[in-house]
C-alpha cells in the first residue's frame, strides 16, 4: 500500500475543517483533508425541499455576538435573514393542556441563513482544490513517527483503507469523539485524554424536527411558531419559514433524552400528533418531514453524549493545550475553542487558532 505524503492533513470535514482548509488552500504546502462520512458539513445538515434548505443541525448564528460567522457570511456573498418571531407563544404542561402565552423573542436576536448553514460549507468548498477531500476516510490511529505523523484510515475491525503522513495536522472533530474512537501512538497523556473525554460534543445528544408548509396557518391566527412543551416530544419549536417566500416550517427540538427516544417513525407519529395541539389542525399535515436524531450518529456522539446536557459548557482547549507533539499536532473544532465553544463563531475561532499553529510549524 502507498503512503500519500503531505504537509498538512485535517481530520474531520465539519466547518472547522473545512474552514481550516479553505484558508490553507490559499498556501504552498501540500494539503488533504480526511472525513469519515460521504458528506462535508458535520453538524451542520440542511436536507432541500425544492430549493429551500431545512437546518436539521444549527440553524442560527447571533450578528451583534458573532462577528466571525457575521464576517463569513459577507464575504462568501451569503445572505441571512432574522428569526421570525412576531406573535404569541404557546406552552404545553406536563399534561398536555396547551395556552397561549406571551411571546418570547431571542435576546440577541437569531438569524437563519437563505439556502441553509450548509451555504457556508459549500461556499467554502469552492475555495478547496477538489483532491484535497476525501469522503468516506474515516481516521481510526493517529502515530507519531520520528518525524511527521502517520494517519491510518478505515474501521478497527477491518484491514486498513490507506494510510497517509504528514508533517503537521489538524484535528478538527469533537474531542470526546476523537478520544473515544482514535487510537494514539503513543499514548496521549492521562490528563489530557480525560479533558478530551470530559468535553461533551455540544447538541450530540439533540434530535430535530422539521416540518413543512405550503402556508403558516399559525401566523394568521396571532402566532409566532414559539412553543414550549413540559410533556413533549418537541420541547421547543420555532417557526423555520424561508426567508421571504414559501415554504413555511415549524421546527423544534425533541426534549425526550436519548436514551428514552423510540424509533423515527414512532417519534415522528408522536411530533405529529402534538403539532395541532400547539398551531391547529393543519399544523399536522405538513408537506414535507425532516427528523434527525444526532446521539445515534456514531461520528458526531459517543455513549457519554446520550445524557443530555443542560447548560451550555465551558469549553476551552483540552487540559489548555491547542498543540502537541512538539506542535505537530494541533487541535481545532468547536469543543476546543477558548470562546464561543460548542457554537459556529467557536468551530471557526479554533479553525484560524490551528492554522496559524500549523503554518508556523511547517
Ligand atoms: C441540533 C443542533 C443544533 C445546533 N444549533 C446551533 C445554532 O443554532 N447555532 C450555532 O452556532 N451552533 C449550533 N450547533 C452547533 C454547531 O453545529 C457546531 O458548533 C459546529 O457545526 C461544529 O463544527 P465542527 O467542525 O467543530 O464539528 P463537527 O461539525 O462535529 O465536525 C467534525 C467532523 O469530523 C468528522 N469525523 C468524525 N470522526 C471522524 C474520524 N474518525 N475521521 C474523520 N472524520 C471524522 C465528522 O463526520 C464531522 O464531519 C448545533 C448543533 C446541533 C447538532
């Protein structure tokens, strides 16, 4: 089997990886970046229905507290547009009695994206050489040579797939992940391992939904498409309309944890059952469905995920450090970010953190 030899190599082609390339894109040194699954993006998944692109991962970014995303979006010509969030608000109790209830609106103000947050991945894949991504290159070892590292590609239980070195590289997945499913040669140190296993993947243990509409009924009665349920299984939802013009979307969060969530087809009846109580009769028959349950996906969550957290974590490098291997190595992706971890701003914060870190040791 051949060795690809290369300057840099990124695992993981979530927005911090496929960030950190495009940057590096625009250098001399030899690159490829390594994703486990057929697709980019990660998190960030936005299935189309006829031309309109439903956020089954993030689907906000914050303008006045995000100025990095704020940026991207201008410069790859990206438009984005606020949160619908004019009207009341419903609350369901835990016995399944729903009321009207005053509308909350986000503070600082949430925006979507036109043409999904998958726009900013793609955008920034046209700015990558197209060898330098290779889909189904999942990275199960990770062995620190004499010199340069050594990436080997495939399953644990299978003959390896390739293997390439490089001089430098840039993991660019959830710590925790990467911990529990990457074997290190050698050995990442006791404390550093347990930071990584400590750092819970922001949203792992979420699943969303999102339903479609040829019109927003709720609208016209006084609704905003806010919703909070006590009895579930959507424990929040917001209207997910597009921008301007049709389709209409109502989406939401399953507030049941992971562990306790039945089969898709199962939960979807449930979510669809719930929908009139909340937005009316028409609320439960939409025009298109969209469910995603991220703690079964096994290259974003791991077991310690299925327990849902409830506060926002302070994430930081993991025990402090952003390089190793005498800075051969460097760790990006949202989970390592020294502010707004768990967050796009974070993934592309650590995206820069790392390229710059790998440009000064190559
Ligand atoms: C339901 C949900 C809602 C969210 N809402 C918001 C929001 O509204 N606003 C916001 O700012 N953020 C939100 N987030 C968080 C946001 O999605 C993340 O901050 C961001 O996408 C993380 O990017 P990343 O590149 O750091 O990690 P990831 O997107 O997790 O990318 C890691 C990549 O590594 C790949 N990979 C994994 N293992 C391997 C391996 N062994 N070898 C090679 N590749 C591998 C994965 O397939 C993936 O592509 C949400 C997330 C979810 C799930």
């Amino acid at each position: 089997m051949d060795t690809e030899k290369v300057d840099t190599l990124i695992i993981g082609g979530g927005l911090s990886g496929i960030y950190a390339a495009s940057l590096l894109a625009a250098g001399k040194k030899s690159l490829a970046l390594l994703e486990a699954r057929p697709r980019v993006g990660g998190r960030i998944l936005s299935p189309e229905y006829q031309g309109f692109f439903t956020d089954l991962g993030p689907s906000w970014y914050w303008p006045m507290i995000n100025p990095k995303i704020e940026n991207l979006i201008q410069v790859l010509g990206l438009k984005g547009y606020p949160q619908f969030e004019t009207g009341l608000g419903r609350f369901q109790a835990k016995d399944g009695h729903a009321e009207t209830i005053a509308g909350y609106p986000m503070d600082p103000p949430g925006w979507r994206l036109s043409g999904g947050m998958i726009s900013i991945v793609r955008r920034l894949c046209e700015q990558i050489p197209r060898d330098v991504i290779r889909l189904n290159h999942p990275v199960c070892e990770i062995q620190r040579l004499d010199k340069g590292i050594q990436v080997i590609v495939g399953r644990h239980d299978q003959e390896p797939k390739c293997r390439l070195k490089a001089s430098n590289i840039i993991l660019a997945l959830p710590p925790r992940l990467a911990a529990g499913s990457i074997l290190f040669t050698p050995d990442l140190s006791y404390d550093l391992t347990q930071a990584m296993l400590r750092a819970s993947t922001w949203m792992a243990g979420q699943a969303k939904f999102f339903a479609l509409y040829d019109k927003a009924n709720w609208r016209t009665t006084g609704l905003s498409g806010q919703g909070f349920s006590l009895c579930g299984p959507l424990g929040e939802i917001h209207d997910g309309s597009n921008g301007e013009n049709m389709p209409y979307g109502l989406t939401g969060f399953v507030g049941i944890p992971a562990l306790r969530r039945k089969k898709r087809e199962i939960m979807i009846q449930a979510i669809l059952a719930q929908l009139p109580l909340l937005f009316g009769q028409e609320a439960g028959q939409p025009v298109g469905i969209y469910y995603q349950d991220w703690a079964k996906e096994e290259f974003t969550a791991t077991e310690y995920d299925q327990r849902a957290a409830h506060n926002h974590p302070e994430f930081q490098p993991p025990s402090g450090k952003t390089s190793i291997w005498d800075n051969t190595f460097h760790f990006a992706g949202t989970e390592t970010a020294d502010d707004f971890g768990g967050y796009l701003e974070g993934a592309l914060s650590s995206a820069e953190r790392a390229v710059s870190a790998s440009i000064q040791s190559c």
